[in-house]
C-alpha cells in the first residue's frame, strides 16, 4: 500500500513539474500577454486600421555615419512585435560594440565590411602574432610593433545580399572595409522569448553612446522627443572598482568612460584595424560543392547527432545568388529564402528572410502567411500593394516605393504588382520556418478544390470554375504579366 502511495505521488510530482514547465513558456511574453500572463487576442494585438508604406521617423546622426529607427509605436509595427532600424556606415567606420536583449536579423543591402558576434562562453580561436592581415587589403603585411600578439573571437566577412543573425544578448561590432557606404536594414524581435523587459527598443553599448535627449523634425514635420538613450554602459561604474576588476590603471577606466557623445554610435578608424579572419566566401563554395549543411542544435532541440558547435555556427547567408533561387521564372521573377534549415540559428531566433525579384508588371499570387508577421523593406523599384483583413475590408491599396517598409500580418490576404521598373523587396519574419498558402496559380487552394465546390461556393458554371482552377497553367507564387482576351 505504501509503495502504490509514493507512486501515485511520484506521478502526480511528476504531472505538476510538467505542467509547470509547460505554463512557464506561455506566460508574461511581452506584446503576447498581459500582466496577469493571460493570453491577448489577435484583435487586441493587430487593431489594424490602415497600412502603409513607412519611412524612418528618427535619425542619429554619429561622426562615421548616421543610424535611422522606424516608430516601434506605430500601428502595424506594434503589430508584429519589432523594432525597424537602418544603420548606414561610411568608409572606414566602425558600428561600436553592443548588444540587445532580443534577437536581431540583418540585411547588408549594400556594401562589404566585418562583423564580430561574441558569443558569451566561447574561446578565442583565432590568434595574431607578427604577421596580421590588414583589413580592407588584400594581402598580409609584417606587423611593425615587433611580435606584437592578439586573439579574438570568430571575425566573419558580410557583402551585400547577406543575412545575418544576430542572438539576443550577443556582443558585436561591425567594420566598413569596402571603398562604398554599408548599408544594413535590420528588424529586432521584441516579442521573443529572450525578452523578458517590456515592448521597449534597447541596445546595450559598450563605447560611445548619445546625447541624453534630443529633439528631431519628423517625416510629417512634427518636432519629436527622442525617447532612446544610447549609452557607454561603462560610464557609471565606480572606477576603482572597474580598474580592480579589470587589473588595469584607472587612467585606462578614465578613458573607457569618457563622455564622447560627439562620436556618437559609429565612428571614425584612425589607429587602423588590423586582425586575422578566415575566407568565409572559398569556405562557402568548398561547402557547396561538397553539398556540406551543418544542423545546429546547441539548445536540446531534436537534430541528427551531427549537430554544430555553438561557438562555431554559421551566422550568414547570402540571398543575392540566382543559382540558390528556391523559386525562378522566365517570366515573372526569382524568390531566395533564408530560414532555419538553410541557416540553423534561425531555429532558435525564430526569425527568417525572403528576398524577391519580380520583373515589370509581373505579379505576386494573392496569399496568406500561416506562421509569421511579415516586415517587407523595399530595395529597388515600385510596387502596387493590397492587403485585406479578416472582415474582407481593404487596409491597404498603396504603390510603395525605394526605403519604404511596411507590414503584413499573419493570415492577411495580399497581393501585389510590379512597376515598369520591376521590383526587388526583402521580408524579415517572425518564423523560422515560414508557410504561405496561395490563392491563386499551380499549388493555390482555388485549384486544390473539387469543381463542384467552386460552382456552389461562386455560383459559377463548371467551365468558369474550370478556367478559375486552371488558368495559370503551372505558374506558382510569382505570376507572369497576362493578356486577358476573353
């Protein structure tokens, strides 16, 4: 009796544990939930209105370029959970270190340089010592500091067209080597797990920073109050107490909290950047050719016993490639995908890319994304956009333009049309594994329905439900221009 006792107990602890655990992952995500951890409702969340195009509503201006923020407050962005950011660096400059308490995905729109992403646990792996290569060059040139030494973490080479992953928490820094500005367009993930503060955009910085406040005209002319404070974390630490942590004179401390505000958040290389990298882009085509894909599966998800090292996973990939197209037409366009298989990091950010080409009047397929907001920056081009809701009302009917962004929320309906110039768009989701289910074309669900029921659905004849299910012939999400003749 007392055995069936503490085994009935054991599995009531047992019970209790796991639903514990389970009511633990679904409570208090910020923008998901309200205070007492109940679940908010998707009217509550996406009271959208009306849609739009939007530019950034904020500028920092910083001596080695200048660092532009979307309105997280704005209707549709609150909507998806994230912060839009665009930081533009000149020649020469550097992103100072920092880090965020979300995850952070990256497009180099344009321009080359290096980036560092310091993951907190990890050895320096990669060590100098007389000979250093000399960033932006092309060749290795003798060191002349005398056997001057150094090691450091993974530095990885970013070009334009690349995705990068950026983990919440993750120190980094990013260098501008090239001869053009580098240009990253970026989405920070508020509503993800990692975020356990509020719905509000942070970044850490561990050098520089802004002033404390600031007033700027807005796009529609308004002046503003910057609400952001980006700050040298170091600044109020007592010094003795950092110099002792450090083992360093406190003239070293001084200068690590010294006021520069005027620098602002990127600044300008004077003493030269000199540092050891591997050739990510022969790595890449060796890989390729060998048809390599490393799993990643650091944090317990189920992978194949070959899973990759946390502090050497692979934190890019590049969309601009045409024979890496994961959808191609003649007639209509291209569409790369980066998501959690292609890039195993995205499995734990939750996050993915989408770059798309479509030609002049060319046409995207009505449809729905299942499993994501979707956040779509504008590259090149001109599109005529339209996006429905729920109650069948139109929010959107726009032509978006060059710089523009916009959002599309989960399960909305859209579609859009090329200009004559084309368009060329990227989407930053909040899925890894992002689904859309199409109305229109080859893999659509009109086509995927018996006649019968198109006939009665539209009060259609069997030949016009026909024509409905199979005019596109075997054209999928990107559709060409047509010739209506009927």
């Amino acid at each position: 009796m007392a055995v069936t006792t503490r085994l009935s107990l054991a599995l009531f602890l047992s019970a209790f544990l796991l639903f514990a655990a389970n009511a633990r992952e679904y409570q208090g995500q910020p923008g998901q939930y309200g205070e007492t951890g109940t679940r908010l409702t998707q009217a509550q969340q996406c009271r959208i209105q009306r849609l739009t195009g939007s530019q950034p509503s904020q500028r920092i201006e910083s001596e080695g370029g200048f660092t532009e923020l979307w309105d997280e407050n704005e209707e549709q962005f609150l909507c998806a959970g994230v912060a839009p950011m665009r930081n533009v660096l000149r020649r020469r400059s550097l992103s100072l270190p920092n880090f965020h308490p979300m995850p952070r995905l990256v497009y180099i729109e344009r321009g080359r340089g290096l980036i560092s992403i310091i993951f907190p646990g990890c050895a320096e792996t990669f060590q100098t010592q007389s000979q250093t290569f000399q960033a932006g060059r092309d060749s290795w040139e003798e060191s002349g500091q005398g056997r001057r030494s150094d090691q450091h973490q993974k530095v990885h080479r970013i070009r334009q067209g690349d995705v990068v992953a950026i983990p919440a928490g993750a120190a980094h820094w990013c260098f501008n080597d090239g001869e053009e500005e580098l240009v990253a367009i970026s989405i920070n993930d508020l509503n993800h797990q990692s975020n356990q503060l509020d719905q509000n955009f942070r970044a850490f910085y561990l050098a520089g920073g802004v002033q404390e406040s600031e007033k700027k005209r807005t796009q529609i002319g308004l002046r503003k109050q910057i609400t952001q404070k980006f700050q040298n974390i170091f600044r109020s630490f007592d010094r003795e107490l950092m110099a002792e942590a450090f083992n360093i004179p406190t003239e070293i401390v001084s200068k690590m909290q010294e006021e520069q505000s005027e620098r602002g958040l990127i600044v300008n290389v004077r003493e030269g950047m000199s540092m050891i990298r591997p050739d990510e882009e022969e790595e890449e085509e060796f890989e390729e050719q060998q048809g390599c894909s490393r799993p990643y599966n650091p944090w317990g998800r189920r992978g194949n016993g070959l899973e990759e090292n946390v502090c050497t996973m692979k934190y890019r990939a590049n969309m601009d490639t045409r024979r890496r197209a994961d959808i191609f037409s003649r007639q209509a366009g291209k569409i790369n995908h980066v998501n959690g298989q292609k890039l195993p990091i995205l499995q734990y950010m939750d996050m993915s890319a989408t770059k798309g080409t479509l030609y002049p009047n060319a046409v995207m397929s009505p449809h729905w994304a299942v499993n994501g907001h979707c956040v779509v920056y504008v590259q090149t081009g001109d599109a005529q956009v339209q996006v429905v809701d729920h109650t069948g009302q139109q929010v959107m009917n726009d032509r978006v333009n060059q710089g523009e962004m916009f959002v599309v929320p989960q399960y909305f309906a859209s579609t859009l049309r090329a200009g004559q110039n084309g368009f060329e768009w990227v989407v930053l989701r909040t899925s890894s594994q992002p689904m859309n289910s199409q109305l229109a074309g080859y893999t659509s669900v009109i086509r995927a329905m018996p006649v019968e029921v198109l006939t009665n659905a539209y009060q259609i004849s069997p030949n016009e439900a026909q024509r409905l299910k199979m005019n596109r012939g075997g054209e999928s999400l990107l559709l060409s221009p047509q010739r209506r003749s009927f």
